[in-house]
C-alpha cells in the first residue's frame, strides 16, 4: 500500500505542477479511507488517457485510477482539487466502533 500511496501522490503532484498553475499543495487524509489531495491553482480538468506503450507522457491519471478505489476533481475558489482514495489495509469499509 506503501508504494501504490507514495505513486498515487508522486502522479497528482506532477500532474498539478506540469498542467496546473500557482502554488501547489498536498494534503494526506486518514479516516476511513486514505484520501489524497493535490490542489492548484490552474482551471484545467485532468483527464484519463489510454496511451500507447511507445507514449513518454499520458499515463499518470491512469495509474492513478488503477491504484485508487476512486478519484477525481472538484473547483474551489482559488482553482482545483484532484483526490484519490485508497481502501486502508484491514479494514472492511465498515464504520469503526
């Protein structure tokens, strides 16, 4: 899981910094899931690219969704939010009591 979370950040942050615009930020989040969040402040939605093995660029949000349960974008006031979840080892997605 280590790994899959370190490739998850390491795409969004790249992702953010090469298409995205000001500063750009990271944020891990433990609950019930483990969320990722990369924020920028560029307008620019990113999208799922199904390239070919010969591509040098395109496969990052693709990585992205196959190491995440889900993934996606939402617009603040000062630009974007792009967000992955991984299920955390262990847990059942049941609510911890």
């Amino acid at each position: 899981m280590i790994a899959d979370t370190e490739l998850t950040a390491g795409e969004l942050v790249t992702n953010a910094i090469r298409h995205g615009a000001g500063p750009v930020a990271l944020r891990l989040i433990k609950h019930r899931l483990l969320t990722c969040e990369v924020s920028d402040a560029g307008r620019s939605f990113p999208r799922l690219c199904h390239t070919r093995s010969t591509d040098e660029y395109g496969r990052g949000i693709l990585l992205v969704s196959r190491l995440s349960r889900s993934w996606g974008c939402r617009w603040t006031t000062d630009g974007k939010v792009v967000w992955a979840e991984q299920d955390l080892p262990g847990h059942d997605g049941k609510d911890l009591a």
